[in-house]
C-alpha cells in the first residue's frame, strides 16, 4: 500500500459495525492491513489460529466478523467452503461485506463464483493491487456502513419478533381470561338461579349486583397489572357502594394496611365481601339505624391474609337454617380458590366473619 495514512479521528464508518476480520496467509500481509485498520481506529483482528486460515463454517463464526478483509492467498478451496458455508447460515439480513485484495490480472468473478455462490447477495468489494492506504479506508468506511444497516435491520427484526410475541401472549392471556371470567359468570347466573324466587326482577338485581362485583374484582387487578389487587381497595369499591345505596355508609369501617392479594384470592374474596354486605343491608347490622360494620384486615404470621368482619347492634342474629349462595362462596370457595379458611360467628350481638386467605408474594 502507498499513500499517507489517515489519523485516528479519519471517519472509518459506525463504531457499531464489528470487527474487521483479516484473512491474509502470505508474508506480512496480515500484519500490515491490521496495522493499518488499527492506526485508523477500526477494531480487527486476524483470522489465523496459529499461522492456519479458518476451514470450518463455526470456525469463522467464532470470529464474529462485521466485514472480512481478504487476500486472493487466502481464497483456497477449504477456506472458500468455509466461507460459503458461513455466509449461507447467516439470517436472510445478514452477509457481512468482503473486501478482496487482489492482483491486476486476477479474473475476479472465477475467483468469487465459489464465495458468492450460496449467498450473491454478499456485499463484495475488489481493490486492486497495488492499493493506496486511502482506498482500502474508503473500502472499509463504506463496508462498515452497510454492515450498520445490516445490524440495525437486525434490531428492527428482532424488536418486531419481541413486539409479536408479547402480542401473541396478550391475545392468549386475553382468551384464558375471557374463557375465565365467562365460565364464572355462567356460574354465577346458575348458582342465582338455583337460589333467587323465580320473578325475572328479583333475579336480574341479585345477578347484576354478582356481576357488578366480579368487574369491580377485574377493575381492581387491571389497576395492578393482572398481577394483584388489595384488600383495602376491593372493600372500598365493593363494600361501600352497598352501603351508600343503602344510606349507611357512614356506619361502615374499614381498616388495615395495604395487603395484596392474586387474582383467584381477589376475585373470591370480593364476592364474599358482595355477600356479606347485602346480607347486612337486607337482615344485619345495617338493615337498622344504629347497625354498624367494621371490617379490619391483616397479615398472620404465617404469611396468610385475615379480614375480620364484625356486626354490631344490628337485629338478633340466628343460625340460619340452609346454606345460601353466599354462605359457599364464604365457607368453600374461600377454601378451594382463595387457599384459606372461614370462620362464620352467628352472635347473638352480630355476626363476626373471619376469612383467612392466600396473599401476594409481592405485597
């Protein structure tokens, strides 16, 4: 090569485009060129292992090449399969560019048939021989560029990938859900049916208000991300409603810290606090003027939930006769979906409930 060399500061193309592979077996080629791209600021680095040029397709992977600067010396039939078969396994975005060195009197497309023929799309570059320092930088700059693109189409694609995939996953989260949420307000309307006097208004009220507190379960884990609800916030939205309808909100308290709870747990426990209030609006402490309700919550120190419900100076309280709706969702899918427990206190003073229940390992 002859010519002044560039500095360092030369624009030698993106510091994004990888390393400059040379494979260059004869004399000090090899040498010379690294030598070059280095003063210029472009990583490189040699190709050969102990003087030997790469033969396997892996071989010249592990180099991570983001061009590869060759000698026509180093285009033997092994080193040429290798590099065929390394650029045919490269994704359809990605043929790292070659620049070749090469002799006047080289017929170059013989010499190149055997490289580009799995991959034609190879970005391929032929300086002359003998070449000025500036033209091999200008080759360079320019095959890092495109190597850039190459890598940013790379980053494009595989965002995209990440962008379908997220999407595909909301889309199966979305159907699990809806499958989820219509199997438990069929539920619900069966267990309505089975329960309510048989006149279309008396059960449309109880079903929309079963219904209403199941979206006020969902509403309560959309706001967390899917990932939780808390106790303090499905009491806020399921509980007090009633009471304000009813015109005792003002006798109706709530208390305890925030306490997490996952979606099974939320759901679960939201119907049971929709029982438990209309019970008490219909027939309990706040079916009266002086009725009042505290509702308290916690952590035990095992880890679980405890919301206590507590009625006080509200009608006499008697053992009812037959398990309601209400009364299983309390005692059994406290159990089966929320991993707890119900404790149901028919007092003469009130009636006390003591539900214990799984809660969320982030709260």
């Amino acid at each position: 090569m002859t010519g002044d060399l560039p500095g360092p500061d030369a624009a030698t193309g993106p510091p994004d485009a990888g390393t400059a592979v040379v494979l260059a077996p004869f004399g000090g080629d090899a040498a010379i060129l690294v030598e070059a791209l280095q003063a210029a600021g472009v990583p490189v680095r040699r190709g050969d292992a102990n003087g030997a040029l790469p033969t396997a397709p892996k071989a010249i992977k592990a180099l991570h090449p983001g061009i590869l600067l060759l000698t026509e010396e180093a285009l033997g039939p092994a080193v040429v399969a290798a590099l065929a078969g390394f650029q045919a396994a490269e994704p359809q975005w990605s043929a790292p560019p070659v620049i070749l060195l090469c002799s006047t009197g080289t017929d170059v497309r013989r010499l190149t048939a055997p490289l580009l023929s799995r991959r034609p799309d190879t970005p391929l570059t032929v300086l002359r021989r003998p070449t000025t320092e500036a033209d091999l930088l200008t080759a360079v700059r320019s095959a890092r560029r495109v190597r850039a693109v190459q890598l940013r189409t790379r980053d494009v694609l595989e965002e995209r990938e990440r962008s379908e995939q997220w999407a595909r996953f909301l889309l199966n989260e979305l159907s699990h859900r809806t499958k989820n949420m219509f199997s438990m307000v069929l539920a619900l309307a069966r267990q309505t049916m089975r329960q309510t006097p048989q006149t279309p208004e008396a059960f449309m009220k109880t079903f929309e208000g079963r219904v209403h507190t199941l979206a006020e379960a969902y509403s309560a884990l959309t706001r967390n991300d899917w990932q939780a609800a808390t106790v303090g916030d499905l009491a806020e939205h399921v509980v007090l409603p009633l009471a304000e309808d009813d015109g005792s909100r003002g006798r109706v308290t709530l208390a305890g810290p925030v306490l997490a709870v996952p979606p099974a747990t939320a759901t679960t426990l939201a119907l049971a606090m929709h029982e438990l209030a209309t019970n008490a609006t219909k027939y309990g402490a706040l079916s009266t003027t002086g009725g009042t309700v505290r509702i308290t919550w916690s952590r035990t120190p095992g880890g679980l939930g405890r919301l206590e419900w507590r009625e006080r100076d509200g009608p006499p309280v008697t053992p009812p006769t037959h398990m309601g709706f209400g009364t299983r969702v309390i005692t059994g899918a406290i159990k089966t979906e929320a991993g707890g427990d119900a404790d149901m206190r028919f007092e003469p003073e009130g009636l006390t409930c003591i539900l214990t229940f799984q809660t969320s390992r982030t709260s």
